[in-house]
C-alpha cells in the first residue's frame, strides 16, 4: 500500500512537469510577443517570460483547465510586462548599451538600423495615441489570438471584441497611416 502511494505522487509529479514542459513549448512564443508588445525590449520581454513561466510552474494547480491556460498566460505576461514599464527597470543600461554598439557597426548598418527604428518608433507611437484596451485587443489580434483568448485575458466580454480591434485599426490608420500600401 506504502508503495502505491509512493508510486501515485511520482506519476502526478511526472504529469505535472510533462504538462508544464507542454505549456511552455506551446505557448513560449505567444507569451514573449505579448511581453514585447508592451515593454518594446527584447532582453527585458525574455525576462518577463522567464517570470511568466515561473510563475505558471508555480501555480500549475490553479488553473482549471487547459483551455484557459493560454489567457492565463496571456494575463500574466500584459500584467508583469506593464510592472517593468511603469518601473522604468534597466533604461540606462539600455542606452548605454545602444550607443556602445552603434559606435562599433559599420555606416550602412547604423543607416538601416536608423531607419527600422525610426519606423518602429512611428509604429509605438502611433499605438500610443490609442486608448485602452483598444491597443491590446489590437495587438492581441495581430499576434494571432481568437476573440474568446483576447476577452479572457483582457477581461472584456467577447461580443465587445470585434468592435474594440475595428476602432483601434481605424485608429491606428488615422495615426500611422498605411503601412506599405496595406492596411491592418
């Protein structure tokens, strides 16, 4: 009986970690997109995923069930990545960095990475001038998520959806413009 017991807990924690290495290999790249979408970094978005997954490893019994694992992580990621923006964590790091690698790239590469960021820089900007949270379902949206995921992890009812990410395309053109000829 002593065995049995012992054997059940070994499988549960075996489950547990094939479930958690399952969530993480589906959903890494979602989560570093929402995490990015929001702190514009690459180092710090990695950092914020690092802290989403720990958090889920963590906390792997309180979600319910596998369908609402996805905008748990969804949540998690906005909420932590929102918390080192507001914090201003490593902007001076950042910028001493920038202009160390810079100083080191050849001219046409610091030509070309100018104007990606200058393009980049109208993108965020143009996001900026959109109120909340027609900027997430926004780019929730474009990172792929159905409706049902954005209104979980936003915490806004479904219907709403469709409408919020038509007003946030109209605004974000009536902001940024056409991008290349297409539309959003």
């Amino acid at each position: 009986m002593l065995m049995d017991a012992m054997s059940e807990t070994g499988t549960a924690a075996k489950t547990d970690k094939i479930v958690f290495d399952e969530a993480f290999t589906l959903h890494h790249r979602t989560v570093f997109r929402a995490a990015r979408s929001v702190v514009q970094d690459a180092m710090l978005a990695e950092d914020v995923t690092q802290e989403v997954f720990l958090r889920l490893h963590n906390n792997l019994d309180a979600i319910a069930n596998e369908e609402m694992l996805r905008p748990w992580l969804i949540r998690v990621a906005l909420n932590l990545a929102r918390n080192a923006v507001r914090g201003n964590m490593r902007a001076n790091t950042r910028e001493d960095n920038y202009v160390k690698d810079t100083s080191e790239v050849s001219e046409t590469t610091v030509e070309i990475d100018y104007e990606q960021r200058m393009r980049a820089k109208e993108v965020h900007r143009a996001l900026s001038l959109i109120k909340e949270p027609l900027r997430s379902c926004l780019v929730l949206k474009q990172q792929g998520l159905s409706y049902k995921e954005i209104a979980s992890s936003l915490d806004l009812n479904e219907t709403s959806i469709g409408t919020y990410v038509a007003r946030a395309r109209q605004e974000f053109v009536r902001h940024y413009g056409k991008i290349g000829g297409k539309t959003l």
